[in-house]
C-alpha cells in the first residue's frame, strides 16, 4: 500500500466492493503506534538479519493512518487491523511468552480511530503466536486473557455504538485442536472472541521444488480443506457464537516461488482460497469438472474478465 492514490489499485479494491483488508502480518507484532507523544519516536521497521523476521521494531506514524482511512473511505474497504500482541510480554522457562499484554499503546491507536470517526470492522490480536508459534508463541490460557482484555477494552471504548468491531485472534499458521481448544473454552464465559482466525498456505514452503506438481495434484489440494473443515467444526461443537475465518491465505509461504507463483498455474490454487468451500472448487477445476455455467471455475473466469477490463486492462477474448 505505499502508492495510495494509484488509480489501478484503487479500482481494484472499488471493484470488489464490500472488499475485507486485513492489514498486519509477520511484522504486526513488532509495530508501534505514533501516539502524539513528543517524547516518543517514530521510526520506520530497518532491515536487520539479526533480527527475527529480519527487522527491526518499526512504527506507523499517524499521518499514514490517516491517510490510510482515507484511503479506505474514498474505496469502501472493511477494515480488520492487526495489534501487536507482544508488549508487555516476557521469557518464560518452557520458551513461550508471558506476562499480561500491555495493551496502553493499542488503546492509543483504538481511541484515536474513535476520536476521528474511523471505520474499523475488526481488531485482531497477534499474528501466528499460536501453537508452536513463528518466533513466538503464546500459551493459550494466558492468550485467552489477553484477547477477553481485548474485548473489554473495545467494549468501554465504543460504549454507546450501535455497531462495534469483532474481536479476531489469534492469526493461527496452522491449526492446533488442543491450543484452539483452550482458547474457545477461556473465552467462553465472557463471550470476548467474535472470530477464530487461521492461515491457509496449502502448498507449504516456497522452497519447495514441487510446487508446479501439488497445485495440479487435486488430492494434495484436498488436504487443506480438511484443515478448515476441522476448525469449523470445533467451532460447531463449541456452543459459542464464535466463527471461523481464513485470516490470510496463500499457495506457498515466505512470499511464494518464482515463475510458479506469478504464473498461470498458480490460478489453479488462487481461486479456492478466497473463502470455506474453495479448495474443493480447485480440486473440481482441477478435474474439469465443473461446468461453466456453475459457481465455479467458469463464472470466476467470466468474473475475474470483466474486473481486469473495469481496471483498465485490456482481456483477451478468443
């Protein structure tokens, strides 16, 4: 997002409008607030090797937020942010993650959002500090705590709105029935988690040699919608008001292959993602089997036309 006023990208998002934007990431748990404070610096995320995820921590200054949602507004975007779930935080023996999250410098950005009259559709907490965690990991009673704190503090901040953001955790990178488990149970009572979120990369690593063979195996393909259809029926079973949602998704992690991800074939894997029942829509295009006056593989096609031609790109018809 760092050219907002390109006019292809801002049609993009116009033309799948009600768009969802999930902003946040591998490095959302290492992002500060601009706050206002004179005392507090504001410095961009520095590339670092030493560093996990190879950067250093980074702010988002206030201007760009504003600029953000007005960017948002101008495009009809739904908004869901990601907060960093690591302030506060300290080492424990086993390796994990605790102390009570310090939630003061979210609560600036939240009340700020407020004040200026922000549109925000969602907070979620953390990205992929679940289970075994990528970097960090959280045990789940004590990230059951902080997302109930969370709630609470979305709760008192939009008191008197009709409409308040969802409460999302925890960005899962893959899913672990028992961590899951003992989320939904912990914030059971208090009701304070809205949507369980998990992340889909049903090719694996983009490291891998065999990506090309995966996207055209539809039985490989298969092997993720089990995933989910797992995670929504623990949700099922819960007794919870709680839903499932891929949070974010892709073929293959660590920002894909070359000439397999931004190639053709990837397409195979790209449409079934975008949401629950989609990877046995590629499994089924896969097969050829799904007839072009189905909501499948036809009507994306037809569809996904008629969007490149309404952002100024010029389609092939034969």
């Amino acid at each position: 997002m760092q050219n907002l006023s390109n006019p292809i990208f801002l049609n993009a998002i116009k033309a799948f409008s009600p768009l969802k934007l999930r902003l946040g990431g591998s490095l959302q748990d290492k992002l500060i607030y601009e706050t206002g404070d004179p005392g507090q610096s504001c410095r961009p995320f520095v590339k670092n090797d030493s560093e996990i995820f190879n950067f250093t921590q980074g702010c988002l200054p206030i201007k760009r937020w504003d600029q953000l949602n007005e960017f948002f507004h101008k495009t009809g975007a739904i908004v869901i942010f990601g907060l960093n779930a690591l302030n506060g935080r300290v080492q424990m023996r086993d390796g994990s993650l605790g102390g009570p999250w310090n939630y003061t410098n979210a609560e600036s950005l939240i009340r700020y959002s407020v004040d200026k009259g922000y549109n925000t559709s969602g907070w979620e907490l953390g990205n992929e500090l679940s289970g075994t965690g990528i970097g960090y990991r959280i045990r789940a009673a004590r990230y059951a705590a902080d997302v109930i704190s969370l709630k609470s503090l979305v709760d008192q901040i939009y008191q008197g709105n009709v409409v308040k953001p969802l409460v999302l955790a925890p960005g899962a990178h893959y899913f672990d029935k028992r961590w899951f488990s003992k989320l939904i149970n912990n914030t059971k009572a208090s009701s304070s988690l809205d949507v369980l979120t998990l992340h889909l990369y049903n090719l694996g690593p983009s490291n891998d040699s065999h990506l090309v063979d995966k996207i055209l195996d539809p039985s490989y393909l298969d092997k993720e919608a089990l995933v989910f259809s797992n995670l929504s029926a623990l949700v099922k079973n819960s007794g919870t008001s709680v839903t499932a949602w891929i949070g974010e998704a892709g073929g293959a992690y660590n920002s894909g292959r070359r000439f397999v991800s931004d190639s053709f074939v990837d397409s195979f894997c790209d449409f079934p993602i975008s949401n629950t029942s989609a990877i046995q829509q590629c499994r089924k295009a896969d097969e050829g089997r799904v007839p072009p006056d189905t909501n499948g593989w036809g009507l994306a096609q037809s569809n996904y036309a008629a969007e490149w031609q309404n952002l100024g790109f010029g389609v092939y018809k034969n």
